[in-house]
C-alpha cells in the first residue's frame, strides 16, 4: 500500500486506482533487455529479438509513425495490443516510410527529424535529430552503492511469475525540463512529480488529481514521448531519482512513440496527426456561458434570467441550466423536471428568439431512485460486478443516491442513452455538459469483457464520442462540454476544470491545469469564472471574470449564484467590463481559435510555446499567451501587485500604451479595474464595436488596430473564410489592405497619434 501520513486527511472514492503488486523481500523479478539480435527489416523499421536478463525472450519493433515520428513497441509477441484497445483505438499511426541502415552492432531508424540509434550487444537506444544531436536516451538502470537496481530498465518486472508492468527509462540531463499529462494542477514543470494517468473525481482543482489525464510530455530538449495505453501508467519524472524518467506501464505491452520538434509547437502538430485534430466549437460557444448555479432552478427563472441579462447589456450567448433540470434524486435520467418546467419547448423557443443557445448538464450515472434505473438495470445497459449484477456505486461520495454507471462498450446502451438525448436536441437544446465519467470502479465488468481498470480511462472518451454524435447529428455540430478526458480528446471541445475552490490559491492551479492540458493537445479549455465551490469575495468575483473572459472559454457557474447582478454594483460593472473587452476582441480570439483547430497549438497557451529556447518561458506558469500577440497575467492574490515576465520583443501595456522591452521580469500594480495585460509591439488587431452576442454568422464592421504603427501582417480567419490584413509604413503613413471576405470598417492606432505616424489609411 502507499505511505500515508499519520492524522493527514485524504480522499478515498469508489473508484481509486489499483495498486501495483509489492514484490516479496529477496524476490528479483526483473526481467531487463540486455541484448538483441536483428530479425527483419522493411520499409516501415525493424523487429529484433532481445534477451532479458532472467534468460526470456521479447519481442522488439522499432518503426516509423509519421514524419518525425518513431514508435517503440516491447512485448511477448508481436501482435501484442494494449487492453484498452478492445474499446477503441487511441494512437493512429501514419503509414511512412522510415530509413534503415545497419553498420555492424548498430542499426539506425530513420524518420526524417527523429533517429533511433539501436546498438543491440550490448542493448542501448538512442534517439538523435538530424544534426545527430541526442535527444533522448535510455537508461541502463541506475544502482545504488550496494549494488541494488533503484531504477527499471527497458524490460518488464514480475511478480508472483506474473508481468506486472513493462517500463522504459531514459536519462535526464540536470537542466531538462518537462510538461504536459494533460490537466495537472501541480507545477507546471513536472520534473520531480510522479505523474499518474488515472482521471479522478478531484475533489477540486488543488492536488495532484486530475480529471483529464493524457500519458504525454514534451522536453526543453526538443521532442516529446507519448504512451499508448488506457491503463495507469505511471511516470517517475526524476522523483525517485534526479537523473531518471521512469515509466511504467501496467498493460500487454510497452508502446511508445518519440515525437521530434524542436519547437513544442511541431511536437503538437505531430502528436495531433497520429491522434486527431481538435475539434472547433462553434462560434457562438466563444461568448459568454451563464450558469443556473448548484440549486433548484425553473423555466421562469431561466426566463427571468434571460430578459435580466439583456436588459442589462450583459454580453452573453449561452444559458446553462445544470442538475436541477431533471427531478432531484433523478439524476441522470434525462427527463425535464414536469413541475418546474411544464414547457420545456416554448421555453427553448423563447430564448432562441433572444439569441441565447441552452446547454443541459448531464451525466453517464443514474440513480438506483430513478425510474430509469430498473429499465436500464434489466436490460443490461449498466456495468456489472463479477457475479454479473449490476454495479450500483457511490459516485456522488456520499451526497446523493448511488447510482448505476451506463456501460458505454455495450451497442444497446449506446442506443438508449442516445434515444434519451435524441429529443432534448429536437426541441432546441444546443449542447450537453458531460460531467463526471471519472467513477469506474477497478472492479467493475463491462460488457465487452474489459474490466474496470482497463476501461476507467477510455471510459471518458466512449461517454463524450456518443454525447458529441448525436448532437452532430440533431445540432450540426459536436461540441460537449467535458469535465473528463483521456488521450486524444481534443476531439471533444469544450472542456473545463471541474469544481474548483473559491479562493485565490485555487484561481492560480486552475491556471496551471489549464496550461497543462494545453501543452497536452488540448486548445479549447475553460473553468467556472468566480470558482465553483463556495462564494467568491465581490473583489474575487471580478479578478476571475477578467481570467475567464480571456481565456478560450468562458462560463459563469458555482454553488452559488455567479450572476453578476448577484454582487455589489462595482463588482458587477467590472465583471461586465471584462466580458465586453472579449466581445470587442472576439475576431482576434475567434481567429485564433481556428489556427488552433488546425495546428494543435493552445488557444490559450504557457509562455515556452512560442519562446521554447527561453529558460524563463519555462518556468512562468501563472501568466500566459492568448494567442501570438496578448500577454495576459491574471492577478492571483488580492495585493494588486505581482511580477510578470515578458519575453523577448517589446511589449505595450494595453491600458497605459507604455512599452516595455521582453527578456525580463517587470513589477505591476493592477486596480481592480485591469487585469494586467500586454499586446506584442506592431500586433496587427482586429476587434469590434460593443455588442451582446457572438452569433454564428462573420463578423461586420471591424476595426483594425495597429499595436506600433510599424509593418505587419495577420489573419482573420471566420466562418466565411480567411482575410489577409497587411499594414505598410510609408513615410508618416500607414496603410492597411485586406485580401479576403472580412468586412472592415477602419483601421486605427491603438494611441492615437504616436510612434511618428500621423495617421492610418484603411485601403479598400
């Protein structure tokens, strides 16, 4: 079992991961590739046979993925596959031609900007770039003064003559750095962290849990390594040993992938083709989402909070009406709560023609107390215990009724819970919030045979591609809004945080999650503006909102109400303020959002994306790029002050117009009005008068501001199609044409007059 403290309080849920077996005192185990000789070699690699040091034998596949990407493939059998892959395939790998050369005990795989380096008497791997400068490489295993191994070797370790893991280890130069596992709230750095890949119920955005775990990471070194399996794969990121990554692979076989840069941006484009691509929201998901809150809500307040929010001028699109839309203790059966919203489609009706979209939260757990359960129950639709009764467990931690768990592996309950979905879409709703899906037991039985442990990862996944398909398929568009995810993911967008505390320390994690998952191919993330948890303080309230309205998404949603009306005058008007800044800003983020789309960089992304050569940029984890062209520095603690790195450039303070050079760390006092915020000196802008909604149809009547009155050029990039805006220096002038659809009414210095231009001339 794991150590514990003695008297330190800590969480126990259904759905704990397993432990791994404890080898007995004196028992070796260790079952380590020593040597190898050559099998074949083809257009895709080679296949070796190795020894281990217990006198077996494995089998080894070294091969091109895709260009500058090489796979590693250790198992008993060649045709081994990972237990997971019964319910769905997590990696595709491309069909590329790799590069084979054998110079007697060594033998090179080449994928264009990565190289495996195979020495096979006795076994070493290497992974080179084209300068043939070491990316990676393994470790033989380290031992202590005793003799005794404290590190695992390329090879698998038994127990009880069982496998119990396979695992890879590679040395880690003193300066190395990492990141990346999806949603970590822990520092972004993950060098000494143990990094585990099991999506938790986590209690809050504030430990080392995470809702939406991915088994990748990316190097300061230029490359990035990516496992492909649903098991709980463990990565000892230098913890155990200051000079060893570990990873340990509870599954059928050891496959991963090295992803070559240099830059994090080409590891994610990479990882993104063997994955997927990240799926787009729709454009009206970019405005602002307001939330019902955790408490009994009814059609007449959604109405009421409708008309309040345009009668107030409140930038909005989307109302959210969370849990209390179906019957309390019925949760989730799917089914409108009758008395408090007696019609549902006059109602749904009546927003639209406000221009607001509806999101319904939603489940994949369903109430022993729901009528739906003995239906669900009886026909098999919800995962088993091994005796083949249903799994009714405590996935609500005590504080609502068990519930049975829809077993997504099984194609009749994909097809109920569809039918239960179906005609929520055909009377107008918009989208699901897919919640939770962090609680399959270890131990549960799903139809396919997968166990639990097999299956709790990928359970996510198989929850969101059903939600997503049928709203494709109704709505004609696949966006879910996910608190939980796994590898590949990025084809469900959105996803958020999960219930984060009310309090400054818990902001600053949240940030740091959200850096996180982006860094892990993830572009569209978003978090409750004002904390779910608790009652934010009125001046809390408003640093959150100014968070969230710069960030990918943003949605108003907690315990309490996170409606602005609902706090002091002052706090409100600031709130308010915020959103209207990203209103105005929308074709900047909107674009933005699309080249995210395309390439798998973050909307919302850590400094080191775009300055990867800056040790600094590495390490500055409470700031961040929205975008190439604003800096954004939320304010996490109540002081008014904190420290901001700008990297190299120059950089003009969005409220002020001072401009600062990069490549240092600068002093800021933010009011409570401004949330610290930069913009690249000669940031071509676009943006737009003040507005209420985002909409669905291009944008009209832009402004194009010149951030320095200097050369530029950017793209626009909408549902009509993409616009080319160039800014020339001639003399005193500046002059902007576009190229494209984009209807532009002006174009404008951010400051007036200054940086010796007089004036901008807006060319048709």
């Amino acid at each position: 079992m794991p150590y514990r403290p003695p008297l330190v309080p800590f969480e126990t849920f259904v759905a704990d991961p397993p432990d791994l077996p404890v080898r007995a005192p004196g028992e070796q185990g260790l079952s380590a590739v020593t040597r190898a000789e050559l099998v074949t070699t083809d257009a895709s690699g080679v296949s070796v046979k190795a020894t281990t040091s217990d006198g077996g034998t494995l089998a080894i596949q070294i091969g091109a993925a895709g260009e500058g990407i090489l796979r590693v493939r250790l198992s008993e059998a060649p045709d081994a596959r990972g237990r997971s892959a019964r319910a769905l395939a997590l990696v595709r790998p491309e069909t590329h031609p790799a590069t084979v050369t054998v110079a007697g005990p060594v033998v090179r795989v080449s994928a264009g900007a990565v190289t495996a380096e195979l020495t096979l008497d006795p076994w070493h791997l290497r992974f080179v770039d084209p300068a043939g400068r070491v990316l990676l490489e393994e470790s033989p295993g380290e031992r202590d003064i005793s003799g005794r191994m404290r590190t695992l070797p390329f090879g698998r370790s038994l127990v009880d003559g069982t496998v119990a893991a396979y695992h890879e280890s590679f040395t880690a130069p003193a300066d190395e750095r990492f990141v990346g596992f999806g949603e970590k709230f822990t520092p972004l750095d993950k060098r000494g962290q143990r990094a585990l890949m099991w999506n938790f119920d986590a209690f809050g955005t504030e430990s080392d849990r995470s809702h939406k775990t991915v088994p990748l990471y990316l190097s300061s070194r230029g490359y990035g390594v990516l496992v492909d399996s649903g098991m709980p794969v463990e990565f000892d990121m230098c913890q155990s040993t200051h000079s060893c990554v570990q990873i340990l692979v509870p599954d059928d076989v050891l496959d991963y992938y090295v992803i070559a840069g240099p830059a994090p941006a080409d590891v994610l484009d990479r990882y993104n083709r063997i994955t997927c691509r990240p799926l787009l929201p729709p454009k009206w998901a970019f405005g602002a989402w307001m939330s019902s809150g955790f408490y009994v809500d009814t059609q007449e307040k959604v109405l009421d909070r409708a008309r309040r929010l345009r009668e107030r001028g409140i930038p909005s699109d989307v109302l959210h009406l969370d849990c209390y839309w179906q019957v309390a203790g019925h949760w989730s059966d799917l089914r409108w709560d009758a008395d408090n919203f007696p019609d549902p489609a006059g109602m749904l009706r009546a927003l639209a023609e406000q221009g607001f979209k509806v999101c319904l939260w939603t489940n994949p757990y369903i109430s022993h107390g729901s009528p739906a359960f003995a239906e669900a129950s009886e026909a098999g639709y919800f995962l088993r215990r091994a005796d083949g009764s249903t799994y009714v467990a405590d996935v609500w931690h005590g504080s609502h009724p068990a519930s049975g768990i829809v077993d997504f592996t099984n194609p009749a309950a994909v097809a109920w819970f569809v039918r239960l979905l179906r005609p929520l879409l055909e009377q107008g709703v918009a989208a699901f919030k897919t919640d939770f899906a962090e609680g399959v037991p270890a131990d549960a039985v799903a139809h396919n045979g997968m166990t639990g442990t097999e299956l709790h990862n990928v359970y996510a996944l198989l929850f969101n591609d059903t939600v997503s398909a049928v709203t494709r398929e109704v709505a004609g568009h696949g966006l879910v809004w996910a608190r939980s995810s796994y590898l590949g993911g990025q084809r469900h967008s959105a996803q958020w945080g999960g219930d984060v505390a009310s309090t400054y320390p818990a902001m600053g994690s949240t940030l740091r999650g959200g850096l996180s998952h982006g860094l892990s191919g993830v572009p569209f993330w978003s978090h409750d503006a004002g904390g779910f948890h608790g009652t934010p303080t009125p001046d809390l309230y408003v640093r959150w909102a100014q968070f969230a309205a710069l960030s990918p998404l943003v949605r108003f949603h907690g315990t309490t109400s996170r409606l602005p009306w609902d706090f002091p005058a002052d706090a409100e008007r600031l709130a308010v303020e915020a959103l209207r800044l990203r209103y105005r800003l929308m074709p900047y983020i909107y674009s933005c959002a699309v080249e995210s789309s395309r390439t798998g960089v973050p909307l919302m992304r850590a400094l080191l994306v775009d300055h990867p050569d800056d040790p600094a940029a590495w390490g500055a984890e409470l700031e961040y790029l929205l975008g190439p062209d604003l800096l954004v520095a939320p304010m996490h603690d109540p002081s008014g002050e904190r420290d901001v790195y700008l990297p190299a450039g120059r950089w003009v303070d969005h409220w002020t117009g001072e401009t600062h050079e990069g490549g240092r760390y600068l002093r800021v006092s933010a009011p409570l009005e401004r949330i610290p915020l930069f913009v690249r000196h000669g940031a071509l802008i676009p943006v737009l008068s003040d507005q209420d909604t985002v909409g669905e149809g291009p944008f009209d009547g832009v402004t194009v501001v010149s951030w320095g009155g200097t050369d530029a050029r950017t793209v626009v990039r909408d549902v009509d199609g993409d616009t080319e805006l160039v800014a020339v220096r001639e003399g005193d002038t500046l002059r902007v044409t576009r190229e494209g659809p984009l209807r532009v009414r002006d174009a404008t210095l951010a400051f007036g007059r200054g940086q010796g231009v007089p004036h901008v001339v807006l060319t048709p």
